[in-house]
C-alpha cells in the first residue's frame, strides 16, 4: 500500500515514511522488524597517543562517542542502541551520554571480537531481527548510510559499506616493491556492518575460541556467508591518532562603540593617525575613538570586561596616554588565549574629517599595532545626513568588529 500525501503541511510526513521505501524498486520495509545498534567503545585507544580513550575525546562539543551514537538513537528504523564498554571507563561513558535513552551497557573483552560478542549476548533477551555493528571512533554516521545498510538487509545477511581504493597499491618487502596490486577490485571497509543477528551470533559462538577476526563480517567469510556491499562514505572516518580528530574552532565576534565630544584645538588623532584641522577630541588619553571602539571589541570577543576596567579614566597614569598601548595590551590578552586576531572592521561616524585620503596610512597603523596582515583590517567612514549628535558635529563615534579565532 502506498499513501499519496498532497497536503503541503504534510511534505515532512511524506520524507519521513520515505525512509521506509526503496526508491529503486518501491518495495515497503518491513517495519515490524527489531533492528539494534551495537556500538564497540571497549577500546583503550593505545594508538591515538592520548591518556583519554579516543571514544570519549570531544569533537566540536560533544564526545566522539555522542556524535557516533546519537544518529541510530534518532533514526526511525532503529529499536536500541546497546554500547559495550570497557572496565573502568564507567564515569567518562555516563558523563559522555547523560540523559540518552540507552540499553544498560555491556563490558568488553580483550578483543574486539570478544567485546562484540558480549554485546551480542547483551542484545540477545531483545530477539533482535537484524543488528547493525559500529565503531565509536566513527563520529560521523549519516541517516543515508545507515538507510543503505539496512535496505540491503531485505535481500542479504551480511551487509558492508565500503570505499573504493583510489591510491595505487604497492606490495613490498624490505622497502622494495615487489608488485603493483590490481586496486579495481579492492575495497576499505568501513562500520556500520549490518546482519541477520541469528546469523551474527551463530558465528561469534562458533568462533569464540579464536578471537582474532579484526572485524564481524570476516566471521560471516570464514562461515561461507556472503557479505553485501554497499557504498560507504568518504567522511565516515576511523579516528585513530590524534591528528585525525579535528581540532574545534572557537570562533568569537566581539564589538566595541566609542563615542567623544569635539572640542576646540588643532587636530585629532583617529586610528592612530593624526589629521590636523580645526578641532580636537575631548578625553583623557589622546581620545583616539577608533582604537578605543578596536580595543572594546577584541575584550569584548574575549569576553574580558572594557576599555575602561582595564584603563580607568580615574587614574592620572593614563592622562593623555597614547592609545596605541590599550589595544596592544587588548592584542596580548588574545594571545595569552591562545587566541588569533583574524579580521578587524571599524566605521567612523561624523561629519569631518574626511578619512578617505587616510584610510589605508589607518589600516596600516592599526596593522602594525596588532601585528596582522592590513588585508585583515577594513576602515570605513559615514555621515548621519547631518542628524544626531555627529550630524551637528558635537562629537565623533566609532563602531568596531573583531573577529578572533581561539584554540
């Protein structure tokens, strides 16, 4: 039977039951079937060169092991998600995945053919039809690819996804190669495997006195069961060392606003350049409004208080004080972040002086104070068509943008 849903309020409805459907030939999954995920996260990660297992390692907020769980827990298909679990690792697991709806865990063995075959075990009082095995150092599952595992499960029991090898492949021996390896009919073979659990478990009973096989399906090879393939996907990566696991980007946006009043004298210094004409600013240190609304913004990213928390207006140390050592002190803050000033963006508002003669000797003052390249430094200027207090030319502002990257 197939629904034709036409209302445009029910076209999620419509992708959701899409799940449920093979595209190529219409054919209607079996939707009473118990379909289990089993997520291996027993290892201790001797490779990855941390003291923190990789599985509990974060990655852009989360553990891996959150990232690697969470998309069979949301997926429509999917009754439960059993995880095995090494000795010892009970608090970095319940403090990875507080508040999941998961199956009470399993502990592994020595190996991982050891630690699949207790979940298994585990899994067994749940008569599961089909069960899909994946690794918790693969963090980045896709709805898609589970959908072809499973749908492949209609006709098969065994079910992998894999990569085409791209690379050419040399056998060697001491350094020497030997031959040139055929690569049209090789494949990288990546998790989650899929199969029929009767036959899974069958197969890890018959073979628990060897627990060698690296992974499941090899068990279904040496038991003359064939094994599907399926297209994997090129992002569904294995962390295994620490340089797989991609560092997070903590990217912060902070923005300042100066503000001084225009006052009789000569000049004016802005964005650390000084423009004789027939005013000055009014302030306690030289009144420089760009790089105070700089100085703000790049505190404000970091979020480390104000200008004037820093530099008191009260303290006669910074009477007419060159403004340059503010953002300085604002730059060094960043750094000792560990951070990185990637993009500066001010406006002056005000009648006069005129900028644009100046705007890149500006650019490269600012440039030069925080040591970044003057392509990362934009200076602008606008009138406000002679209204508020810039329009009647009491004073001068300045609204500044940073951008710093930290970690």
């Amino acid at each position: 039977m197939v629904y034709v849903l036409t209302s445009h309020k029910r076209l999620y409805s419509l992708k959701k039951a899409l799940t449920f459907f093979d595209l190529k030939n219409m054919s209607v999954h079996n939707q009473n079937r118990k379909i289990f995920a089993l997520i291996v996260a027993g290892g201790q990660g001797n490779r990855f060169g941390s003291e923190l297992p990789k599985q509990y390692c974060q990655l852009n907020g989360k553990t891996v092991i959150d990232h690697a769980i969470t998309p069979f827990l949301n997926h429509t298909a999917i009754t439960g998600v059993q995880v095995v679990i090494g000795k010892g690792t009970e608090s970095l697991y319940e403090s990875s995945l507080q508040g999941l709806n998961l199956l009470p865990v399993a502990y592994g063995g020595t190996t991982r053919q050891e630690s699949v075959f207790r979940g298994l075990e585990a899994l067994k009082a749940h008569k599961p039809d089909l069960v899909l095995i994946h690794d918790a150092a693969r963090p980045y599952i896709t709805d898609a690819l589970i959908n072809r595992v499973v749908h492949s499960l209609d006709h098969a029991k065994a079910c992998i996804p894999v990569i085409s090898v791209t690379d050419t492949i040399k056998r060697t021996e001491n350094n020497i190669v030997k031959e040139t390896i055929d690569r049209s009919t090789l494949r990288r073979v990546q998790t989650p495997q899929g199969f029929c659990f009767s036959t899974i478990f069958s197969l890890h009973q018959q073979f628990s006195d060897n627990p060698t096989f690296t992974d499941d399906a090899l068990l279904c090879e040496a038991g003359g069961i064939p094994v599907h393939c399926v297209d994997g996907e090129e992002e569904n990566i294995k962390i295994t060392v620490t340089k797989d696991l991609p560092k997070m980007i903590d990217i912060r946006v902070g923005n300042g606003i100066d503000v001084h009043q225009i006052g009789p004298g000569d000049g004016v210094t802005l964005f650390g350049v000084y423009i004789p004409c027939g005013f000055s600013l009014i302030g306690h240190s030289d009144a420089d409004v760009g790089l105070h609304s700089i100085t703000d913004a790049l505190l404000g990213a970091i979020a480390d208080a104000d200008i004037g928390y820093h530099f008191s207006p009260k303290d006669e140390r910074w009477r007419g004080a060159d403004s340059e050592q503010f953002l300085k002190h604002a730059a060094d803050k960043v750094r000792t972040m560990g951070g990185k000033i990637n993009h500066i963006d001010a406006t002056l508002m005000g009648e006069k002086p005129k900028v644009s003669p100046l705007r890149d000797q500006m650019r490269q003052r600012v440039a030069e104070i925080l040591e970044i390249d003057i392509r990362r430094v934009s200076i602008k200027a606008t009138t406000t068509e002679k209204l508020g207090f810039c329009g009647r030319e009491e004073g001068l502002a300045v609204l500044a943008n940073a951008t710093v990257i930290l970690g």
